[in-house]
C-alpha cells in the first residue's frame, strides 16, 4: 500500500495496529470537525445578516450540532409509498461513504515516530493517489442520483437528474485542474504533492502549486468542486424556492442527517484536498516548540481559511440559474482549463514553446470566442443568454 | 476440479479474490435477471466496481481507478440519467422479444464466447495470484509502464480509437440535430437536452 515507511519493514501486530488507531483518529476527526463546521457556518452566517444564530446549546451555541443530531435521530423514519425501498435506503450510504473514504489520503502532517516505527499523518497514500478523490466523487454522484430517484416523487426526481448533470459536467474541469498539478508533480500521490511544493522562490514566497501553476487551475479547481459538492452558488439539486428540498425531500430522520453529514463533511474534505493541491498541505516553516506539531496547525489554519471561504461564499452569492451553470461549465470552465494544461505541458519542456503555446493559445482562444459569439456581442460568454424557450420572459 | 493450492497465491489475495469474483459474477447475473432497469444498471455497477477490485489486488491501480470513474462514474450514471429522462423505468413486459430470435441467438452467441474464452485461457485459471509481467517494484512504476506502452508501441491504435470516439459523438450529434432543423429556430435548442424544459 504505497510508500508509506510503516510498511518498509513487513507487517507486524504493531503495525496493524498504528493503521487501526490512524484509521479511527482520522474518522473521529472528520466527524468532529463536521460538529464544529455546521456550528461554524450557522454562526458566520448570522453574524453575515445581523442575527444572533444558534446560541442555546452550551457556550455561544456550539453543541448545537450534537442536539440537532439527537434530534434527528429520535425522529420517525418514513419510507414514501411509491419509493423503491432497497434503493431508497441504500442512497445515503453512498452519498456518505465516498465522502468519509476522500479524507484518507489527504496527508495532515508531516512524519511521525510513534513505537519505533515511522509512518506518515494520512490513512492511507496509494500509488493512485488524487485519482482516488476523483473515484469518490464519481461514486458520490450515485447517492444524489438514486435517492432522487428512488423516492419516487417528481422533486427530488427533478433535483437529482439537475445534479447529476452538474456533478458529470464539473468532474471534466476539475480532472483537467487536477492533471495540471499532476504534471508539475510527476507523481500521483498525495504525500508527493506536497512534499514538491516545500522550499520557496527567491526567499519568501512559498512555492506552492498555486503560483507555480500561474492561478488558472486553482480558480478552475475551485469553482468545479464548489459545484461538485452542491454547495451555493451551485446548489440547484436542493434549491428551496424551485424544489422544495431538492434529492432529499422525502428523506427524514437519520437518512436526512447522513445527506445532510455527507454534505459537510465534503465541504471540510474538499477544503483540506484544495490546500494539498494548490497551497502546499500540511508544509510551513517550523518556528519553535517541537517539530511535528506545525505541520498539523498549517495544515488546520490553511483549511480553516478555505472553509471561512465557502462559508463567505454561500452568504454572499446568489444561486445560478440552470443554463449558466451549464454555460460556465462547458464553454468556460473546460476550455481554460485544457488550454492552461497545454500551457503548462509546453512550459514543461521548455519556456519558449510555453510562451509559444500560450500566444497560440490566446490567439486561438479569441478567434474561437468570436466565432462563436456571432451575433450575440452584447454578451461574449454568453453568460446571460437564455438557452431554453421557457425561461425566455425572465430576461 | 481447480487445485487452488497448487498456484502460489497468498491468502489474502485469495480472499480477495474469491469476494470480488462472486460480486462480479452476482452483478452480472442481477443486469440480467433484475426487472427494472435501474436495478439493473446498479448491479452493473457492482460488477464494474468488483473489476476495479480485482485490479487493485493485481496492483494495477491506475487501472482500477481508470476504471471506476469512466465506467462507473460516468458511463452508467448516463445510462440512469437516461432511465431516468425518459421515464422507462417501469417493468417491462419479458413474455415477447423485441426481435424475433433474440434468445436463441443470444444463448448462441454466449456459448461462442465461451468456448472461445476457454480455449484461449488453455489451462491457466484466475487465481488471485500476482501476474508477473510488470514488475511493481517502485511506487507508480505501472503508471509510468502504462503511458509508455500506449505512447510507444500502441500509439497507433490508440489515436486511431479517440478519432473514432470523436466520430461517434459527431455522428450522434447530427442524428440528434437532424430531426429539430426547421427554419425560424434556434438550432441549437435540438440538442440542449440538459435544459429544464428538455426534463419537463
């Protein structure tokens, strides 16, 4: 499994046994960072709008989570008549177990020495890698396509099959971001991610992928896994005003609180996945005190950034509409991001041709824009236009 | 009977194994024996997903991974969406057959596939065990053997197979225009099946 140094010497009961214990730490973590970010969103939020937000449950509110979970779950569990009723209770589990497996690779510290043994802060780091986050994801599209589905009500039907589309249509753009990173690294695994983005440039700046990738793929990356997890402004499969609740309607009880647990706990995964990629993991200068302990608080201070972000992001934007959800996808999203890629592959094997590539691609890009946007100058992207007749009026 | 003792095969690899084969095989009866189309379509995933299995165990993990999310990720989720869109996912009515002599054809056809299979496998039975082609010795080392091969030796076929891709996109795009040209519209509405009113 990897090149985890734990495993460089056979495996023993000790061994075994650090992989439980990572294991259990790992899931017990996630599941209480999920507590203190559903606490954490709640709160920003209404201090966002100027209201107070949950403030009951021990101090400023942050039990909140725990009493709204027991709450849930002591609820009455409804199975709809015209539900298929395996696939129905079969959806959360997929929605949330891609979600829990994701945070397995991602690496939140340096090495560590417990017991004479040697081993990396991660679950587990597979010569597949950041291609397992894309397995996930994958899989992750059965839970909100099957439980609308399943349900057998039209909207949650409605709001699954506008889902699907959307997780289908961003996956593309967010493997071409992940390519790019791929390519500078070499290598698929995680823990090589970061590790090829320790050291700085000229001194102080960090030499993240972030700026040695130019900003094109992060930004790529970041809007394609916003949409990728359903969380606002893409948040069309459970649009409240359209759909009711969107691929969840009919769920109640513990089969909503695992959607609802899946949901968050993407949004924290994703954050730590955004800081492997593209701003270093868990690297930074060491500045005193012992030495294993910054790599875990750069790594916490890093996501914590991102989830504030996500957070700020569901306050402040409004919800897209169906058509330029799709129109950011395919016509913006995917085009920058394969033109960066060759970009940055040309740059690879020397920087005149990467210039070259990049003026070719400029002109091309343009050419191909205007091509396109005959007739319709008053919005180059196209972005306002409304593709379908019954959202004509709205304009 | 197969002397499973006789091939070298560690045990958890047998273990492995001999779970991901009985998923692979439970999934491919369940696409076939299922009533609904969408029970179908997710014991077909099973299926791809036990592959995926199989192919960690082999260490082949690209593979496994390629595998998961083109075949499992995006092509069945398109043969539900589709299910779903149109709205077949009812029962359907197995007394006759869409073309007459489907099913002896198809008992036919498998029965070749089979004797084909069996010759070709000539003696050598699945076992779990390791293959010992590629050698795995460094980390990503199969990747690294996959893209040479591919852009070495079969760099042929492998274009040649994306630039028949891209032909059958084009191709299903103009049978799918086709029928919507009429003078006065926007063409481009034919095929905007992902929009609102295309579900409604």
């Amino acid at each position: 499994m990897g090149s985890d140094p734990l495993f460089s010497h056979g495996i023993t009961l000790a061994v075994f046994l650090i992989v439980i214990v990572k294991v259990i730490v790992a899931f017990a973590v996630l599941l209480v960072s999920v507590l203190l970010m559903i606490w954490f969103e709640r709160k920003l939020i209404s201090d966002m709008q100027n209201r107070i937000g949950p403030n009951r449950a021990g101090p400023f509110g942050i039990l909140q989570t725990l009493a709204d979970g027991t709450k849930l779950f002591f609820k009455e569990d409804l199975i709809p008549d015209s539900a298929d009723r395996t696939v129905f209770k079969l959806a959360p589990f997929l929605s949330v177990v891609p979600a829990f497996l994701v945070f397995s690779i991602v690496p939140i510290g340096g090495m560590v020495h417990i017991f004479g043994h040697t081993t990396e802060l991660q679950v587990a780091d597979p010569p597949m890698g950041i291609l397992f986050m894309l397995v996930m994801s994958s899989i992750s599209v059965y839970g909100v396509t099957l439980a609308g589905w399943s349900s057998g009500s039209k909207y949650p039907l409605l709001g699954s099959v506008r889902a699907t589309a959307q997780m289908i249509s961003y996956e593309a753009a967010m493997g071409l971001a992940i390519a790019s990173v791929v390519l500078i690294t070499g290598s698929l695994s995680t823990r090589d991610i970061v590790t090829s983005q320790v050291g700085t440039f000229l001194g102080f700046i960090p030499k993240w992928n972030l700026i040695r990738l130019g900003i094109v793929p992060f930004l790529v990356f970041l809007v394609a896994i916003t949409a990728e997890m359903n969380r606002p402004p893409f948040d069309l499969a459970e649009a409240e005003s359209e759909l009711v609740g969107g691929f969840h309607t009919e769920y109640s009880s513990l089969r909503f609180a695992l959607f609802y647990l899946a949901e968050f706990m993407n949004t924290v995964t994703m954050s730590a996945i955004i800081v492997t990629l593209f701003f270093g993991g868990a690297s930074g200068p060491v500045l005193f005190g012992p030495s294993w302990i910054w790599p875990i608080l750069w790594f916490l201070i890093k996501t914590g950034a991102f989830l504030f972000f996500y957070v700020w992001v569901r306050a402040a934007l409004p919800r897209l509409r169906y058509d330029q959800l799709m129109t950011l996808g395919w016509k913006i999203l995917i085009p920058v991001a394969l033109a960066w890629f060759l970009i940055i592959a040309a740059m690879q094997v020397s920087s005149y041709l990467g210039f070259g590539v990049f003026i070719l691609v400029l002109i091309s890009g343009g050419l191909l824009s205007r091509a396109s946007g005959v007739g319709d100058l008053s919005d180059p992207f196209r972005l306002g236009r409304s593709r379908s007749a019954g959202t004509k009026g709205v304009e | 009977m197969i002397d499973l003792l006789a091939v070298q095969t560690s045990m958890p690899d047998l273990i492995t194994f001999l779970i991901a084969g009985c998923a692979v095989i439970l999934g491919a009866l369940g696409v076939i024996l299922m009533k609904n189309p969408v029970h179908s379509a997710l014991s077909m995933v099973m299926t791809l997903f036990a592959v995926a299995v199989l192919f960690i165990e082999q260490d082949a993990q690209f593979l496994a991974a390629v595998q998961v999310i083109v075949y499992a990720g995006a092509i069945v989720v398109l043969f539900l969406f589709v299910i779903m869109l149109l709205g077949v996912d009812k029962q359907e009515n197995l007394a006759k057959d869409q073309l007459r002599g489907q099913r002896p054809l198809a008992f036919l056809a498998v029965l070749v596939i089979f004797v084909e299979i069996l010759a070709l496998s000539n003696g050598n039975w699945t076992s779990g065990a390791k293959a010992t082609v590629l050698s795995t010795s460094s980390p990503g080392s199969n990747i690294v053997q996959l893209a040479q091969s591919i852009f070495t030796t079969y760099l042929l076929p492998f274009e040649a197979t994306s630039v028949l891709l891209i032909i059958a996109v084009v191709g299903a795009v103009v049978l799918v225009r086709r029928s919507d040209l009429k003078p006065g519209r926007d063409p481009g509405e034919a095929i905007d099946l992902d929009s609102e009113s295309g579900i409604k």
